[in-house]
C-alpha cells in the first residue's frame, strides 16, 4: 500500500504537470482551415480558374466500429459507396497508425458524396472532408499563362516550412500560379478542437479564421488571348507547323494583353491528378508541350534584328537616313561569300527601304561599319540578353554574343584559336539578327513596343491589379521603364519608317492588310532565322513583329512560328489576323477595368 | 445483533460503493446499471450477515462442485468479448462466474483448511490440488488476471492457515522453475503485455497504448484532480476500458492524488477490519474465511492500482467495488457481508486458551 502511495506521489505530484500536459496534447488536436486560393480574372473580371470543392473520406482506424462483424460491415459499406475496393481499404487502414486520419478515397463524385454523407452517422470512425481543388476554365487558351498548382515538393516544403505551408499543400508549380503565389495563396485559419479518443469533435477551443488570397486581375483580355491563340493555331495548321508563339502588349504600358505558346496542354491534368502514362506522354512530346515558348522559347531574331543595327549605323553617324547603299547579292569578305536573299542585286536604296526590303547585304555592311561591341551595346539597350521580370518564372534572357563569350564557350584548349576568336564575319551575321544571337517572343514584343514608344524598353507585366477579400486593392499595374535605347527622336523615326514601308504598296506584305481589310497603320517587320549551325540551306524560324496604329501606337505584337520557313508567308497573316480581332473589338478590350 | 456489526467496515463498504457509481458515471458506462448491482450487492451483503457462516462449511463441497460446473458451461455456452470467453447469460444479465469463483474458492479453502488444525505436506498438496481445476478452466478462457487472484489467494490462505516457510518456499521454487516455461504458456497477447510493462514506450501507440494513457491520465489529475466529469483522459475515451480494467486512472485524473490516497485509505482501513474480524472469530472456518476475504480484496487492490500507475504488469482485474461491473460488485459484496456474519458471531470475551495454535495465528502473520 505504501509503495502504491509512493508511486501515485511520483505520478502525480512530480510528473504531474508534464503528463497533464500531454493529456491536453491528447485531446486537443490543431484543424487546418485552408485559405482559399485566390481567383485569376482577366482585365474585364471574367474568371479564368475557380476552386471546385472535392470531397475526401477519411476514416479513423481507431474509431471504427469495435466488434469484428460491425466493422467488416461498416467497410463493405463505405467500400460500396465510395467506389474503393475493399481489400485496398482494409490495407490502407490496418498499416496505418490507428489514431490517425488516413484517406481512404478522394475526389468523390457529387453522386458518391451525397450518398455518404446520408449514411454518415452510422458510419462510426467516419468523416468526409472537403477540399478546394483549383479547376482551369480553358486551359488551353490560358494554360501557358496561368500554369498550375501541383503538391509542394519536399525541398520547398522545407524551405517555405515558416511561411507556414503544410506538407501536402499545393503550391503553384509555373505560370503566374507560381509567380504570383504570395498574393494567391492566402492565409490559413485554424480551429483548436477538443476530440475523445475517436477523434470525434467535442468542442471548438479556439480559432482563427482563413485568410482567402487575394484576386488577381490580369492585363490579359481573354477573348483576345481566345483570338491570339486560335489565329496562331490556324495559321500553323495552314502551313503543316505544330509550334509556335504570340505575345500581345500594349507599348505604353508594357500591359501583356494576350499570351499564347502552342502546343498547349491541359493544366487541369495536373491539379486533378495525372496519370504516369499522361506525363509521360507530355514530357517526351516531340513539340514540347509543357515548354511556354513565349518566355522561355530562345530562338535566333533573324532580319527582325535589323532595326538594333538600323538604329547603331544611324546614332553613331556611320550612315543618314539619306544614305544609299548598294544591295548587291553577296559580298566577298576575306574570301568568304555572305548572301543576301535575293540572287540578284536590288540596287541602291537608303536605310528605310533596307528595312521594308530587307535587303542582308545592306545591313552587312552597317554592322561592319558600326562594329560588334556597339551593335551589342544597342541590341542590351533595346532589351535583348536580359530576362524581363514578369510576373511567373521561367523567364529565359536569350542572348547577346561578344568576343569575351565566344571565346569562352567554344570548347577549345587553345582560347586564341581561330574558332575562337571573334571574326568579322560574326560581325556582320550579327547585324542581320544571325551569328549566335538568341531572342524570346516576350523580349520581341517589348522590343516592337519600344519601336512603336520612341524607345522605351518597358517591363512588361501580367497583372493589372490584385484585390484583397475586403476588396481593397493590394497591387496595381504601373509603368516602369527599364531602359531606354541611347538614340535620338529622329533616329527611331527613321526605323520606324522602315516599318511601315515594309507593310505598305509596292512591298508583298501588303497582301495580307488588304486581304483581311486590316489598314496598314503601323510598323511590321518579319524575319526568317536560320538555325542548328552556319551555312546554306539551313532550316528556319519565322519571325514577325508588329505595332500599330504608326502616330499613337497602342499595341505591339510578337508571333513566332517554329521551323517556319517564309516569315511573310508564315508569321505575318497570323500577326494581321490578331490586328483584325483587336480592330474589331478594339471598344471591348480598350474598355473600362472590372 | 445489530449491537454486534462492525459499522466501520459496513460503512467503508458503502462508502466505497458511492465512490464507485460516482466514478462509473464519470467513466460513461450504464451506472443505473451498476446501482442496481450495489443494490443488489447490499442485499447480498445483509443476506450474508444475517446467514450463519458456519453452515457454509458443509455445503463446500457442493459449492465447489457448482463452480466448476459454471466454469465449464463459460466454455461450452459463454460469450465472447475482446478475444475472451468470460461470461454466461442468466435471465438477460451477464455473469462472470470467474468473479464469483474467487469467493467460493475462499470458502471451500476455508472449510478443507479448518479441518486440518496442522498443514501437513498432504493437507498443504490438497490445498494446491483444490486451486488447480478452475485455475486451468478460469486461465483457459483466456483470463490471466483472475487465475493469478485465485492462485494468490490460494498460498495467502494456506500462509494464513499456518503452512510453513519450507512448504511455501516449495512453491516459489516451483514457480522459478516453471517461469522459462511462461512466455510459451501464455498467449500472445499476454507476452506482449508482459513485454510492454516492461517497456511501455516501445510501442505507444499499439500494445503500449492503454499503459501510457492509464498513466497520462493519472499524472494528469495532479495533487487536487480536475474535478469529478471534469476529466480529459477519462472523459473523452484516451483511456481504455476506463469503467474497468482502468478506473482507477479515471478516478486519480478526477480526484487527483489527495482522493486516490483516500480511496487507498478507505481500502487500508476496510482491509485493517477484515483483519481483525479474522482475528475475533469465534473458530477456524471463520477466521480463515475472513482471511481469505481479505487476501481477494487485498490483491485486487494492489494488482489494478498497480497496474493503472505502472508498477504491474496489466490484467485484467477489476478494482473492487470502484470498476463497473455486477458479479465482481455482487461478489465482493456478499464477501464482505460473510465477513460481518463472523464478525456478528465472534465471542464475547477473548480467553487467554482461545490463544491455541491455528487461531491467532492470522493476526500474528498479518502484523508481520
């Protein structure tokens, strides 16, 4: 008896306040509330994404029925109802840890939960759980865009452990869902919940309510991202291409109004659960679904180069406005034979004229005048080589060549050896958008928008405007302007005007505004880059880049047509088709925000 | 008669019967229930006290034979729960004939051991051969908790009838010998429990579970308790068979350790009564049948207190007159009533010839 006292002193009255601690630990167990995410609208407010709720049952081993016979009935039903095979259900329940919540099936139809939740309270041990499970409206027009949520990966569970993430948390995984995430993903609530033994919910002890993340309006218009998408998607489908990419901005701004990158993919595959087979599939595509070639495509300018090496020959007094040039059908460096795309030569002809006509030979020999450290003096200042900081990752910079990196990355011991060291003749490629110069759709369209401003590299941003849930906005666009190309007022007038030679009579590009009934009020300019090493007969990337109207330009565009093969042909109708929707519709997209 | 009564004991009993029905309404289980098993129990009691005693011995044999007869029939016609085959159904209400086995075996001991004033080597083997039959049926059910009682209770009566140190050291030597053979007697899950006493964070939530919760849940209750229904462990199920095997954990949570030693008080006392009713008794039976009640209650107390704060191994035992539960209640009862029937019939002067050997012996070895 006096060692019973003895002990029963130790318990209580030494260790008393530790396990009366964990009494309360026992029975006080911390809920989750998850914030819901917040809404991606578009510029009017048309909603993009919605969280669908999905309902989950969870089963409690412990708390199932004690007796055998009671139990295994209890399982035949909730197997039945719930559409799980019961030896599956039985494995997953007796391998876990008895007290714990373990799902036992998830994303249950409509039809499969109301059934359920009818039976629930005779379903000791039983519980259904409701999710919000992020559901895109037209992931193929959008996708690329808006990219998806997927589960937090173990090192940024790690990493974000403090913000408070959970470890089966969804995170965003690309597009602006992830750039974005901070402003989207709210605030999770809790509730401290008083529970017995069967994990049954006796009383709520205390509690903090979910913060919803905040809404996000885009600068995108969605019908005309509908319209950019559909006009590159025929115009790839008429010439046998399968990939290719468009990005719409307004030059004033710097406001993304439609962004397209095919082929695109279903993003609700992801946050709705992919199978291995699907991903698989996705991921050895050929066509490379899953890449957003608008940012993270790096392909070679081509000809659209030409107004950087226009603006160098101007501002650095090599050649006026005035200044004729011969365009002959080569020219011999060295020995080596640099073509122009024409065979035969088309004569004299100023710099404006280069540009509509495109003439190679022209603009070989302004770059040889200007020379290649200020041609990448002015490709930097027009936005080439640099990530724009947009709003999701993946950003890629494309790239702008010197002496300094081709010596560095040719791959020979001997870093003086001719293959080495910067040629003339990479000069002059240079000049003409070739040699090893690497350019995004994105980066085009901000450098046809600085075209159409005067010279102003904006950065160009996807979010217009972010409301929290009281409705009080946290994030509003506003211009900023990155750099500004060291050329005066008359010098990018004068490459303009190229521009807009190039889209009028006599020039073939005219065809297209006609044919469509678009006015040719602006500056366009395509280009047909060679790719996969140096010489003749190489395949090739279409190019064009457009802004409009000429006075008060108000939108610049870029569209990319992978192994496209005639720029003017290829490019051009799709980028006149997206004028054509934006003209149409000029009073609905232009209006007021949400 | 009524002059006679030892109130002290009839008062602890009823107090500790309260306390029991409180503690079962704490621990949600059927306390209108377990009222009328007190209630039951009482008139068990007073039927007992009223009843001579002394006309039990010679319907031991009969007794016996009736006990083993129950023990059987569990085998043939019980119910099962939790893996154990343990009770029958008379006219709707489960009977534990294990429980009521314990006070038979006291009686019948009581009466084969008041015929042999010395314990002989053959008196001492009878008395062992008596505990084997339901031993083997009551540990064949499974029920480890209640055959280790009934064989506590067996040496505590042959000690208290005068057997010698040689005679129970033969015991002890015995049982060291068996004990390599435990683990392969006992059934998994007993090995398991065994294990665990041993170690109960090896397996806290499994095996592990009810030990630690037990424990938790008296370390919880402090020097003061939370209060009676104000328990967590308890209240809210962390603690298993918390009406039972663990009531005492659902009592120390709520009552905290100034009521448990009460409570353990309350048994000292009621125990110290039981002693001396031994020790007033007017003849062999009587004495050692209330030495006998004493042993069953005694080792009931310390097994489940000890098990619920860790000191013992778990078994199923109840805590008497605290766990719910109507054949041990109606048993320990009607116990304790046989007991104030000695009391009642004890002589009225203590002779100084009455100090022979055989009477006396009891209250000696139990100062001791």
């Amino acid at each position: 008896m006096g060692l019973l006292a003895v002990k029963l002193a130790q318990l209580q009255v030494a260790d008393g306040s530790r396990l009366a601690a964990l009494a309360e630990s026992n029975t006080v167990h911390r809920v989750i509330l998850e914030a819901d995410r917040g809404i991606i609208y578009d510029r009017h407010g048309v909603p993009l994404v919605e969280n669908s709720p999905v309902w989950t049952v969870v089963i409690v081993p412990a708390g199932l029925p004690s007796d055998a016979a009671a139990r295994a009935q209890e399982l035949v039903t909730v197997s039945r109802l719930a559409g799980v095979a019961e030896p599956k259900l039985a494995d997953a329940l007796f391998t876990a840890d008895p007290y714990s919540s373990v799902d036992v099936a998830t994303g249950l139809t409509q039809a499969q939960e109301l059934a359920i939740n009818e039976r629930l309270p005779e379903l000791v041990g039983v519980s259904l759980v409701q999710h919000a499970v992020r559901t895109y409206r037209e992931p193929l027009v959008f996708g690329h865009v808006l990219g998806y949520v997927g589960p937090i990966d173990t090192a940024d569970a790690k990493r974000l452990r403090d913000a408070g993430y959970q470890p089966d948390e969804m995170i965003g995984k690309v597009g602006v869902e992830a750039g974005l995430e901070t402003l989207l993903r709210g605030r999770d609530g809790w509730q401290d919940v008083q529970v017995d033994a069967r994990g049954k919910v006796i009383r709520v002890l205390a509690s903090q309510e979910p913060v919803p993340g905040d809404a996000v309006y885009l600068t995108v218009d969605a019908s005309l991202q509908r319209a950019t998408a559909s006009s590159l998607a025929a115009g790839l489908a008429r010439d046998g291409k399968t990939a290719g990419a468009s990005v719409v901005v307004d030059p004033r701004t710097g406001e993304v109004l439609a962004m397209v990158s095919l082929p695109a993919y279903d993003t609700n595959l992801f946050t709705h659960g992919i199978s291995r087979a699907a991903y698989d599939s996705l991921l050895h595509d050929p066509d490379r679904p899953l890449l957003n070639r608008a940012i993270a495509g790096q392909y070679a300018p081509g000809s659209t180069f030409k107004m950087v090496t226009a603006t160098a020959g101007l501002q650095e007094g090599k050649i006026t406005p005035q200044t004729l040039l011969n365009c002959p059908p080569y020219i011999n460096l060295g020995g080596w034979i640099y073509h122009n795309w024409a065979s035969y030569s088309l004569g004299r002809m100023n710099v404006a004229t280069a540009l509509a006509t495109s003439c190679d030979t022209f603009f070989y020999q302004v770059a040889a005048m200007v020379g290649d450290v200020t041609l990448a003096k002015y490709a930097r200042a027009y936005g080439f080589g640099q990530a724009k900081e947009i709003e999701m990752p993946g950003v890629m910079a494309g790239l702008v060549p010197d002496r300094i990196w081709k010596q560095i990355q040719c791959g020979v011991p001997d870093l003086n050896s001719d293959a080495c060291r910067w040629s003339e003749g990479d000069t002059i490629t240079f000049g003409i958008g070739q040699s090893y110069l690497l350019t995004t759709p994105l980066n085009q369209a901000m450098y046809a928008a600085a075209l159409a401003n005067g010279g102003r590299v904006l950065r160009p941003t996807l979010v217009h405007e972010a409301r929290d849930a009281t409705g009080r906005t946290v994030l509003a666009q506003k211009t900023e302007v990155t750099s500004t190309v060291p050329a005066s007022a008359g010098t990018i007038q004068a490459v303009r005007e190229g521009m807009r030679e190039e889209i009028n009579p006599p020039y073939h590009m005219n065809y297209w505004f006609r044919a469509s009934g678009v006015p040719a009020d602006g500056g366009g300019k395509t280009g047909t880059a060679q790719w996969g090493g140096s010489g003749l007969d190489l395949p090739t990337h279409a190019w064009f880049i457009f802004f409009a109207p000429y006075a008060q330009p108000e939108i610049a565009l870029s569209v990319f047509v992978e192994r496209g093969e005639l720029s003017e042909v290829e490019a051009a109708p799709i980028g006149v088709d997206i004028m054509k929707f934006y003209r149409g519709n000029i009073g609905a997209i232009r209006s007021g925000a949400p | 008669m009524t002059r006679r009564l030892d109130r002290t004991q009839a008062l602890l009993a009823g107090a500790l019967a309260v306390l029991g029905v409180m503690t079962v309404y704490s621990a949600h289980a059927d306390w209108n229930r377990q009222i009328l098993w007190v209630l039951l129990g009482a008139a068990a009691y007073v039927a007992a006290t009223v009843y001579d005693y002394r006309r039990l011995s010679s319907i031991a044999p009969t007794l016996y034979g009736a006990m083993l007869l129950m023990l059987v029939a569990v085998h043939l016609a019980g119910h099962s729960a939790l893996g154990a085959r343990r009770w029958l159904s008379v006219a709707g209400f489960p009977l534990e004939p294990s429980e009521i086995s314990k006070l038979i075996l006291v009686l019948v001991l009581a009466a084969y051991l008041a015929r042999h004033e010395q314990i002989s080597w053959r008196v001492f083997g009878g008395g062992l051969a008596l505990l084997v039959p339901p031993a083997y049926l009551v540990l064949a059910q499974p029920d480890l908790g209640t055959t280790m009682v009934i064989a506590a209770v067996t040496l505590g009566m042959l000690y208290l009838g005068g057997a010698r140190p040689a005679q129970l050291l033969a015991v002890v030597a015995a049982c060291a010998v068996a004990l390599p053979l435990l683990p392969r007697l006992l059934h998994g899950y007993q090995r398991r429990r065994l294990e665990i006493f041993l170690d109960p964070n090896q397996d806290p939530l499994g095996a592990g579970y009810n030990l630690l919760q037990a424990r938790i849940a008296v370390g919880s209750g402090g020097m003061f308790g939370r209060g009676w229904l104000q328990g967590l462990q308890g209240q809210l199920g962390f603690v298993p068979e918390r009406a039972t095997d663990f009531v005492f954990a659902t009592f120390a949570e709520e009552f905290g350790l100034l009521g448990s030693l009460v409570l353990l008080t309350a048994f000292g006392v009621l125990l110290i009564r039981v002693l001396r009713a031994a020790s007033v008794a007017p003849d062999r039976f009587g004495e050692l049948l209330a030495g006998g009640a004493f042993v069953m209650v005694f080792v009931q107390v310390i097994q489940n207190v000890g098990m619920n704060i860790g000191l013992m191994p778990i078994a199923g035992i109840p805590l008497p007159l605290i766990s719910y539960g109507g054949s041990a209640t109606i048993t320990t009862l009607a116990a304790l009533g046989l007991v104030q029937s000695v009391v009642v019939r004890r002589r009225p002067v203590v002779h100084p010839e009455s100090e022979r050997r055989g009477l006396g012996t009891i209250s000696r070895r139990a100062q001791a």
